[in-house]
C-alpha cells in the first residue's frame, strides 16, 4: 500500500511539473492550457472504470467541486494573457486555500 500511494504521489508531482512546462513554454497559453484542460479528459474516463461506484452524497460534492476547478482553470486562462506564468500560478495556487477556509468559516 505504501509503495502504491508514494508512486502515485510521484507520478502526480511528474504531471505537475509537464504541465507547468508546457504552459510556461507555449506561446499562446490559450492553447496549452486547454490541452491540460482536456487531457485530463480520458485520464479521467479510464479511472473512472477502476473506481467503486459513488455514495449518492457524495455527488453534490464533486460536482461542485468540478465547477470551482473548471472555474479557477479558465480563470487562468486571461491572467496568463496580463502577467507571467511565474507570477500567477504561485498566486493562484495560493488562493485557493484562503477561499476555503473563508468558505468554511461560513458553513
């Protein structure tokens, strides 16, 4: 099991770090993060074969999840347009968490 999660970890890190260098070295950022956006596409229809079937309360919560990400992706999308991928990410990535425990300090 431990060899299991530490080699999922990793490969999530490997991603990561592709990702970041394909958005930071394309020149029209539109394009790259789009391919992000939809690579993720049957990465995820292959996983979804291999997990259990869903608590139907867990449902509200992906799916509002799904909408904050596909949110913060296209969100991405014009502030890699006004400033630098180096300037923005680390703001972006930073954000997040300041909205959710603002977020959950009225739930």
């Amino acid at each position: 099991m431990f060899l299991t999660v530490f080699s999922v970890v990793i490969l999530a890190a490997f991603l990561h770090a592709v990702w970041n260098v394909m958005v930071k070295n394309e020149e029209d950022k539109y394009l790259g993060v789009s391919a992000i956006a939809f690579g993720h596409v049957p990465i995820s229809i292959v996983v979804i074969f291999f997990t259990p079937i869903l608590s139907f309360q867990s449902i509200p919560y992906i799916l509002i999840s799904a909408i904050f990400f596909s949110r913060y992706e296209w969100c991405l999308l014009p502030a890699y347009r006004l400033e630098d991928y180096t300037k923005v990410y680390p703001i972006a990535r930073g954000t997040a968490p300041i909205f959710i425990v603002v977020l959950s300090l009225f739930y």
